[in-house]
C-alpha cells in the first residue's frame, strides 16, 4: 500500500459536533473539551460557528468561547455564514475562517436560501476583511459526494466551486461528504479529479458516516494521496438539515488506525482516548467511536482501560 507518512486532522466536534446537538452545552463544558483535545497534540480545531444565535442557539457562546480557548501551539477556525459573522470571528481572534457553499443548487436553497453563485458572490466580502486581517480563509463545500436532493453529484461541480474558491484566495478546499453518500471508489475519482485538474489545491477530506462507508472512504482517499481529514472526537456531528445525519469519523478511531499503519498524527492516542471518554461523560450517552469503548490495541493499555473480551 502505498501510504504517507503523516497525516494532519483537523478536528470539528466543537464546531460540526455541538452544533448537532439538541440542547446548549455549557461553555465550560466545551473548553473542558476542548482542552484536553489540546493535551492529546491536537494541532487544528474548527472551535465554532458565528452564526445568528436566533438560528443556531448551541452555538451562540462563540465570541466567549474563543476568548477562552487555551492559545498555545493551536491553529483555531471559525466557520462564518456571512461578512458580519467573519468581523466577529476576526475580532475574536480567529486563526482561519471557514465558508461553505453546497455542491447542488438543491441543498445550498435548503441550507442558506440562497443560488450557488449568490453564496460565492456573498463571500467576496469575507475574503476580503480576511485578507485585511491577514486571515486564511477555508471553502468548504457541502454534499460533495452525493446529495439527498439531487442524488449524484458530478466532479465537475466540485471541481468549478473549488476553483472559485481557490481563485477568491482560499488556502484549502474541504470536500464535505455531508449525508455520507460518498464510496471507495467515489473519493477516488474526485481526488484523482482534482490531482488532473487542480494539481496545487490543498484538499481536506470531510466524511459522515451515515452509511457506514466513512473509514473506508479515509482508506480510500489516503491511498489516492490525500494528507488532511475531518474528524470528530467520540464520532459526533452530523448536518442539521439531513434527517437522521450521523456523526464524522470519529477522532480516536482514525488516530489509533493511522498510528497502527506506521502514519504519524501528531496526537497521543491514550490522551485522545481520554477526551472522547470525557466527552462521552459529560454528554450523558453513548457515541459511536469504538477505540474509547476497545481501548488501544497494546495488551498492557487495553487490559487496564476496557477489560479483555470473553467471547468472541
Ligand atoms: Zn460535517
């Protein structure tokens, strides 16, 4: 197998995860989290959303939150709906900011009201307060393997808002599997899209695991030569406005397969398998990642944390 040797994740569960969830989670609570994200290497943390509190009331502590967050060595985003959300999260001090477009005209009317084009032309105005501030800017863009609306979504699409993206001045492209419709060979096919046709783009591969496919898709996309993935602590997340949308890749489990296959992330996986376990405590239910549940593969750690299976 033809593999990198390190991997950066960039991590989302504060931003895609507590947005998903039905009720305010205290900010303590959050930094708590995001606290012993830090402790575990974590490098990248997309913290929050500036986002109407009127429309999305879990996320309406961002200004707080950032003020709080510990500094140190991480690299904090903040995704931004509109120009005023983007001078609040400059003035909070955000590191990057992130924008999101969806792939089909369906799904962007669904999520923002708005055509493609208005969005990209709306976002004019945030890449250029970003680029006063000496701020990096992300484009994500959303239901880029599949759509629950449209069904199929063609390279092309991708490639042409990528392209926008990248010509507005965006330093990376997140190619989000936003309902988790995304395969093996479909992550193929786009990376190796993108290899042809926008060689110099740096991509990050967002994948929900709706379907069960989204470690697969990772395995996929990293032999296609991709380097930087989403994830999400304990597997949260999930897009508010799909039905039933289930969680990111969880944290954890990509950092104990990665550190398995010879790949550095970066992260300890004991100090991550203790945050998604915090996490799991404070939230009261259980989440999807399995290596907090397992433990890690070494006897003498696994022994200590889960107990030995007794069956089969
Ligand atoms: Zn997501």
């Amino acid at each position: 197998m033809n593999l990198p040797p390190e991997v950066t994740l960039r991590e989302v569960a504060p931003r895609d995860g507590f947005l998903s969830l039905r009720d305010f989670l205290p900010t303590d609570q959050k930094l708590q989290i995001i606290e012993s994200l830090a402790q575990a290497g974590i490098s990248h943390i997309e913290a929050t959303s500036f986002v109407s509190s009127k429309a999305v009331p879990q996320l309406r502590d961002a200004a707080d939150l950032m003020a709080r967050v510990p500094r140190n060595h991480i690299n904090y985003a903040a995704m931004v709906p509109n120009l005023t959300g983007a001078q609040h999260a400059i003035a909070a001090k955000a590191d990057q900011l992130v924008v999101l477009v969806s792939a089909t005209e369906a799904h962007n009317k669904k999520n923002v009201r708005r055509s493609i084009a208005e969005s990209l032309a709306e976002f004019d105005a945030i890449f250029a307060v970003a680029k006063e501030n000496k701020i990096p800017v992300i484009g994500a863009v959303a239901v880029s393997f599949g759509c629950p609306y449209q069904g199929d979504v063609p390279e092309t699409d991708v490639i042409r808002i990528a392209e926008s993206y990248l010509s507005r001045g965006a330093i990376s492209v997140i190619l989000a599997d936003t309902t988790g419709m995304a395969t093996p060979d479909r992550v193929q096919r786009m990376v190796g899209q993108f290899q042809d046709r926008l060689p110099r783009a740096d991509i990050i591969l967002h994948f929900h695991n709706n379907r069960g496919t989204a470690m697969a898709n990772l395995l996929s996309a990293l032999t296609a030569g991709t380097t930087r993935f989403d994830t999400a602590l304990g597997g949260m997340g999930g897009c508010p406005y799909v039905p039933q949308a289930a969680g990111n890749l969880p944290t954890e489990d990509v950092v104990y397969m990665l550190e398995e296959m010879g790949i550095n992330t970066g992260i300890d996986l004991e100090a991550i398998i203790r945050a998604a376990r915090l996490l799991q405590k404070i939230l009261g239910y259980e989440l999807p990642g399995q290596v907090m549940k397992s433990g890690p593969r070494d006897p003498k750690l696994a022994a200590g944390t889960c107990g030995i299976d007794q069956g089969f």
